[in-house]
C-alpha cells in the first residue's frame, strides 16, 4: 500500500512540474536559426536574423514571403484534455499582401491581414490538446516587407479536474488489488 501512495504522490508531482514547463524549443529563436523549428510552405525571405527593430529582441523569425505564406511549426508534447497558454510578440509594418496566423492543433487561433502593429504581445489561454502531441504553427507572407515573430511560448494552464486524480488513484489501487492477488500462494 505505500508503493501505492508513493506512486500516486510521485504522479501528482509530475502533474505539477508539467503545469510549470515550458513546451516550445527555441521559442525566442537565441540559437539564431530554427533549432527546433520545421519549416514548410514558400521559403523565400523566411530566416532568423538579428533583430534590427528594437532592442529587446535580439533574434526573431522574419518573413517576407510573397505570393504565399512561409511556416514554422513545432510538434509539442501534450496531454489530452489539458488546456493549453500560448503567448508571442508579433511585428508588422506594412498594410498590404500581408497576413499572419498562429495555429494550435490544426485550428487558427489568432490571425490578421493587411495589419500594421508595432510589437505586440498576444495571449491565448484556453487552448486544449487532443492528444500526446499538438503541432503549434505560425504562417506569415508579408509582399512588400516583413512580419516579425518572438518569444514564443506554450504552458499548460489547467490540468484535468480532481476527479481524474481520483480515477488514477482508483486504477492505482485496482492494480495494487491485481498484483497483490497474484502474489498469494495458492492452497490446495
């Protein structure tokens, strides 16, 4: 039986550390290239580069795809039914042929067109996994300049209800019954 507690306390740790990791690699890109990063889509004018704009970004992924968007996308280690903070700063200077949209999961979270936007930090909470792995991607075209991108970021933000920490403890419990069964010699 305190194999069993230890096992249960040993998961709800677990639980716990997640809630404080961060998911994404290289999300503020200081490796100064795509560690960790898969590109696709149209590679023209898509790189990292020394940030020329303000000084508290020293490395952002800049695209200045025409014609159609470039991507960067990360396959991040997930649980299902866990929800999900994605945060990043994005920059945009020009107001024609551009367009920008950060995915989670295969679903458009966050998008713009034809905006122009000094650095700006966007947060989304409330983002839940389907199941052990979740693609983040983010796809920018920008024709006549460039869209920016840093310090991207994805933490969990809720866990599943206490009621699932009651069925793992329960199935915990279940296979302590199983184990202790087997282990009975028998008499006869």
């Amino acid at each position: 039986m305190k194999k069993l507690a230890i096992a249960a306390i040993l998961a709800a740790s677990t639980l716990s550390a997640q809630a404080a990791t961060e998911l994404v690699v290289n999300g503020n890109f200081e490796t100064g290239n795509f560690t960790g990063w898969t590109k696709s889509g149209n590679p023209s004018l898509s790189d990292v580069i020394s940030n020329t704009v303000t000084s508290n970004h020293t490395f952002v992924w800049r695209s200045g795809a025409t014609g159609s968007p470039a991507y960067i996308s990360q396959s991040l280690a997930t649980s299902a039914g866990w929800t999900y903070s994605l945060s990043f700063d994005v920059y945009n200077t020009a107001t024609s042929n551009t367009t920008f949209e950060a995915d989670f999961n295969g679903v458009s979270v966050y998008a713009f067109k034809n905006e122009a936007r000094n650095w700006t930090h966007v947060t989304l909470d409330g983002l839940t996994a389907t199941g052990a792995a979740t693609e983040l991607k983010f796809g920018a075209r920008n024709d006549p300049s460039f869209v920016r991108l840093d310090n991207v970021s994805v933490t969990v933000t809720a866990v599943p209800e206490p009621e699932t920490y009651a069925m793992l403890l329960a199935g915990l419990g279940l296979v302590g019954v199983v184990a202790r069964r087997r282990q009975r010699p028998n008499v006869g």
